[in-house]
C-alpha cells in the first residue's frame, strides 16, 4: 500500500478550479497519478458508474472497483456484476455487504419492510445495508471517484468534480461526470461499447434494491422509480447527502440518530 496522501479545503479547491473544464478521463487521471493504489472507483454498475469504470479501466487495468450488494438487489444486477467482472478481468472488484448481525438486529426491531414505514426508517435501511458497508470500506482509502452529474437530482447540483468528503473522514471525492449531461454519458457507452445493466431497457432510469426501484413513466423525473411511495423526500440513500454541511437536516438526523 502506498503512503497516504492529503489535502486541506484550500489546496483542493485550487485543483478544483483547475480541473473543473477538464474532461473526465483527464480528472481520472490525475486521480490514478496522485493517490496510486489509495484511490477506487466506486459504482452501482449504473451508467454513470459504468462510464467512469470504463475510463478508469483503461488507464489502469487493475483499478480497484467498490460496488455494495444489499442483499436485496434485484437478480439482473447480480448477474450483471458477473458480465462487468468478465469484461473488465483485470480490475480489482471487492463487493461490500453489509453486517449479517446488523441486518438481522434492524429486521427483528423493526421488520423487513421497514423502509416502507417511513423516511427515516427508510432511511436507516440504507444506512445499514449500503452506507455503512461502504464507509467501512473508504476508511482505507484517500479518494473515491464517482458518477455524479450536476443535473441529476437537486442535492447534487453544486458538486465539484474535486471535493472533500468530509463525511467520510476528509478524503478526496472525485465527480469527473459532474458537468455532464445524461445524453453525453449514453453517448460514451455506445461508443466503446460499454456493458450496460439490463433493467434500462425495461424502463429503470435508476437502479437501487429491487423492492425500492420501479421503472419511470414517460416525463417523469429519472429518479422517480427510487422509493416513489415517499412525499417530499430527498431521493437520496446517505452515500452522498451533505450531512456535514446542513443540507437535509431530517436525513441527516434520521441517519445520525439510527447509529446511536
């Protein structure tokens, strides 16, 4: 493992300003350059993710690669896992689950269709089954590269492509499809002709668990299918939530509180 490497706000906000116009691949890259075998590209095995894999791939062919299994994914991502993992044979693919003894503990509490009850148990389901197992994870790392776009949901829309994260202990967050449109990242899949999950073609725009992801009706919103039964609620599962900075206080205390 190579030695660690850091930054504080200003020195990140200055290679923000600077990468902010580069493409994605150039930001990739200087991630793979900087962090060596301290940074993961960590994907759903969504199209976002799956276009930064791809472009990580092709750099360094043993890219480390995090993706969280619930245990309630639906069965085309499982074996859509195993088509990724063939293409790319290289990368270093770890699949996180989350705690046996902390699921059964949720379950028993509240019930397995706890996320229906509400937000906030809803909210502490994620927490337990996908949160948790990846933060484990990111506690041996110093970046983690995502496939978050600007103009997918409200929460996302001021991200930089290079941030701390500073609610996962102030390691590197890097965004490179920030600035990117939906259409631009369906453009790159079909031109390098990059794996794409199944259910897209069944009409999911976002792929989550399988009883908390439906697919969208025609105009509706591309995170519409995740958890559509809740009213005013951030389409959001923790991961990326800005908890450190205020943003959605009852999500944050929803998670926070559910730890204690």
């Amino acid at each position: 493992m190579s030695q660690t490497v850091s930054f504080d706000d200003l020195e990140i906000g200055e290679i923000a300003i600077d990468l902010d116009d580069r493409e994605p691949q150039e930001v990739i890259a200087w991630a793979l350059d900087t962090f060596a075998d301290r940074v993961a590209v960590v994907t759903a095995l969504q199209a976002e993710g799956m276009a930064i894999l791809d472009m990580a791939a092709r750099q360094r062919p043993d890219v480390s690669v995090l993706t969280v299994d619930t245990l309630r994914l639906p069965a085309a991502t499982y074996d859509f896992i195993d088509e990724v993992r063939a293409r790319y044979p290289d990368a270093r693919f770890e699949v996180l689950r989350p705690d046996a003894g902390e699921v059964a503990e949720m379950e028993q509490r509240h019930g397995p269709e706890l996320f229906r009850e509400s937000v906030p148990l809803r909210l502490h389901c994620c927490q337990v089954r996908k949160v948790r197992p990846l933060v484990r994870a990111l506690e041996g790392l110093d970046c983690w590269i995502t496939g978050l776009r600007r103009d997918q949901w409200a929460s996302r829309a001021a991200i930089r492509k290079v941030e701390l994260d500073h609610d996962h202990s102030g390691i590197v967050k890097l965004n490179p499809l920030a600035d990117w449109t939906k259409a631009e990242v369906w453009e790159y899949l079909e031109a390098h002709d990059v794996p794409i999950h199944p259910l897209y073609s069944r009409g999911y725009t976002s792929i989550g668990c399988d009883p908390c992801t439906r697919p969208v009706e025609p105009g509706e919103d591309e995170r519409a299918g995740r958890w559509w039964w809740e009213t005013n609620a951030p389409k959001e599962c923790g991961i990326h939530c800005p908890i450190e900075t205020g943003g959605f206080e009852h999500e944050a205390h929803a998670i926070l509180g559910s730890s204690h």
